[in-house]
C-alpha cells in the first residue's frame, strides 16, 4: 500500500478580490454549481472568501496527491468537486481525468482537512492507493 499526499496555502484576500470584482468566469471555471452555492451560502455569504480559497487549496492538494498538479495531464479544476457531508466534513469527489488518474494509481480512499485562519486557507489530501 502507497499513501500519497499532497497539501496547499492559499490568501483569502486574493478569493475576497475575485469575489469584490465580480470575477464569475474564474469561479465558475475553478467551481462546480455544487461548490459555488455552498460557498455563497457559508454564514449568510460573510464567509464565502474563506470558503472558496480553502477549496481552491483542497483542489491543489489533491492534484499535488495525484502527482499531477491541477491543470495538467487533462486534470481541470472542476475535475476535483469538494463537497460536505451530513455532518460537515468535506469530502472529494473526482472525475473525468482526475478520476481515471486515481483509479490508474489504485487509489481506494482519499481524506482531505480544510482550515483557515490569519488570511490563510490550507488544505490537506491523503490518499491510500495500493
């Protein structure tokens, strides 16, 4: 068995412009529907900054995991969905590339940890692959 891990930092500020701006194509280019509605939702939309950057961190880790990076080997941004379950963890989806890549590598479980704090938002990816 292989762990694979891969982590990310991204600025909140950089999220909080986009979002100022009004900046959609980049959203709707880096975010599923699923992502960007959480997102715009997250404490009344006060929070949706920190919510995209700590997405955008997650999307990196997991290409970083993959050994890919995002936006290379055909891996697109919404090719990494993440999403929250009941309880709210988040959890990734993967598809199209980025699935056929982790299901190439072996991989059977993937975890992903999201913060943010100080301006910063950090992802984590581990996946265990055979």
């Amino acid at each position: 068995m292989k762990i694979l891990c891969g982590t990310d930092l991204v600025e909140i500020e950089r999220f909080r412009k986009i979002l100022g701006n009004n900046e959609s194509g980049f959203i709707n280019k880096c975010f599923t529907e699923n992502e960007q509605e959480y997102c715009r939702t997250k404490a009344g939309g006060k929070r949706a900054a920190e919510s995209f950057a700590a997405r955008f961190a997650a999307k990196e880790a997991c290409g970083k995991a993959l050994g890919t990076g995002i936006m290379s080997e055909g891996i697109g941004l919404t090719d990494i969905e993440v999403l929250t379950d009941g309880k709210g963890a988040p959890y990734l989806k993967l598809k199209g590339r980025a699935k056929e890549k982790a299901d190439e590598l072996g991989v059977f479980s993937i975890s992903v940890s999201l913060t943010h704090d100080g301006g910063i938002a950090a992802a984590y990816c581990t996946m265990l692959a055979e």
